[in-house]
C-alpha cells in the first residue's frame, strides 16, 4: 500500500518538477543568476546576457566582444542560403511572422547550421590528442586522416562554395589574436586552426580556407562553450537574419514565391508523356494466357 504523504510533502515535490538554477521569480521579483533584472536591464549589453544565461556569470569585456563579434558574423548571407530564402518563401505563404521563423529556424540542422559545432568538436579532438605542449601539427595530420578513414569529404569550417576567401574569417582571426596577444584568451585553438587549414591545403594548387563557421568556432572554442552551444549561437545569430527577411518580403507582398522565378523551369527526368487509356488497353487481363 502507498504511504500516505502530507500536503506539505506534495507541494515541495510538486516544486521540485522543475529545478533551475538560471531564473528565481517572485511576486513582484525576477532575478537572473541572482541579479535583479532591473540592475541587469541598461548595464548589461544583449551578448553579456546570453553568455550570462548560458555560462553562469557575466563575461569579461573581451569575451563578450569576441562573442558579439561572432554573433554579427554570422546574422545573414543572402537568399542563396536555405534558412534566408525559407524565410521569405514562407513569407508569402500567408503565416504570421513567427511561423515564417519557425520555418526557417527548423532547417538549421546537421548540414546547414551544423558545421560551426561540428568543427568545434575538430579543434577539441585536436587538443586533447595534442595536450599541453604537444605537436599540434602531428595531432592535426591524425585527427584529419581519422576523419577520412571515417568517410569524412568535407571539414566544416573550410572552404566556401561562394567565396573563395570568406570575408568574415580573416577579421574574426584577427580579433582572437588580438585578444590573444593582451592575454584575455589562450590564442591555442586560433593556432588549431590555422594548422588544420595548412594540412587539408598541403599537396594542393589551392588553399582550402578557412570560412566564417570554422573561425567563430574557433571563437567559441577559446571562450570555453561546448560544441553544441556552439550551433545554438549560430542559430540566435542567424535568426537575426530570418526575421529580417521575412518581415522584408511581408513588406514587398507577394503570393506563393517558391525557389525560382516562375519563367526558370526545373529540369524532369523521368518518362516521357503517355496515354493512361493506351496503357490500360495493353494490361493484361485475367483470360489472358
């Protein structure tokens, strides 16, 4: 038979379903990582609160300018981007604004949203084969013939199929090292790299390098996140970016706008027109022998 509990005892289980550390409300009461929103609101910039929400406590100055930088980065590149272009096909498909980002927000997944993370987890391997004052050359020429033994064709965070020099990575490069250089963060995982793109360019005409998921990853790394935070970043920042868009195209009107203009066909490959009469007439039938 079930023990009996007394009110008192159900009501503080009942508390208990939820615990979180982040948020303490009251009546007339919010406090955030035990700061009182109203100290946090005009103090604290919009990065300072995500890594505060995030990380457990407010950031230095430069690793929030390291993170905002990141964010900035990575806010939009244009419609040729799935996530951007679903955003305004959605757009012109009659929901309300929330719906045109869910839509677009959803397809941020392994392939496209997933490569900043996904080279997170290089650099970490890397680091860990190579430890303290290990050979990162020898532990990078490792880590990338395990990932092509693994099947791996593509690293994340290098190469572009639209820029051959992304414009975004050598400026976020810059403010690691700059970073770097006054001791607010190590500089290893800016070295981590710069020699993986060396080894995935040794041997060829040209150099494989590095775009803007491989240098905000290299961001994330030196601030401490781990990889999966690292893709949820990308998202608040690329957001951003599908808001704007969406609310675009609401304002431009528009119905039913899909991939491509409406004059630009796809290409069919499958058979050519046939009679369903004829074929019907020439299926067999049950007297048939």
């Amino acid at each position: 038979m079930t023990e009996e509990r007394s009110a008192g005892e159900l009501l503080d289980e009942a508390r208990r379903w939820w615990t979180t550390s982040i948020i303490d409300i009251h009546p007339g009461e919010i406090a955030v990582r035990g700061y009182p929103i109203e100290q946090l609101i005009g103090n604290v910039t919009f990065p300072q609160m995500i890594w505060l929400m995030l990380m457990g406590e407010l950031p230095t100055e430069p690793q929030a300018t390291l993170l905002e930088a990141a964010l900035v980065a990575g806010v939009d590149h244009g419609p040729q981007a799935p996530s951007i272009a679903i955003s305004r096909m959605a757009a012109t498909c009659g929901p309300s604004l929330n719906g045109a980002m869910a839509s677009a927000i959803n397809v941020l997944d392994d392939i496209h949203g997933g490569p900043g993370e996904q080279c997170m987890e290089i650099y970490y391997e890397i680091n860990a084969l190579a430890g303290a004052g290990g050979d990162l050359e020898s532990a990078t020429a490792e880590v990338v013939a395990r990932r092509k033994a693994s099947g791996l064709k593509y690293f994340p965070g290098f190469g572009h199929r639209f820029h051959p020099l992304d414009p975004r990575a050598p400026r976020l490069l810059g403010m690691v090292r700059e970073a770097a250089a006054t001791g607010d963060v190590s500089g290893r995982f800016a070295t981590i790299g710069t020699v993986l793109e060396d080894t995935l360019s040794k041997g060829r005409v040209r150099r494989i390098p590095m775009n803007v998921d491989g240098a905000t990853a290299v961001i994330h790394c030196e601030l401490g996140l781990a990889p999966e935070l690292g893709r949820g970043v990308f998202i608040l920042s690329r957001s951003v970016g599908i808001l704007a868009h969406a609310w675009e195209q609401m304002q431009q009107g528009g119905r039913i706008k899909g991939p491509q203009a409406k004059f630009l066909n796809y290409t069919y490959d499958g058979p050519p027109r046939r009679d369903l009469t004829v074929t019907r007439t020439n299926e067999p039938t049950e007297e048939s022998p």
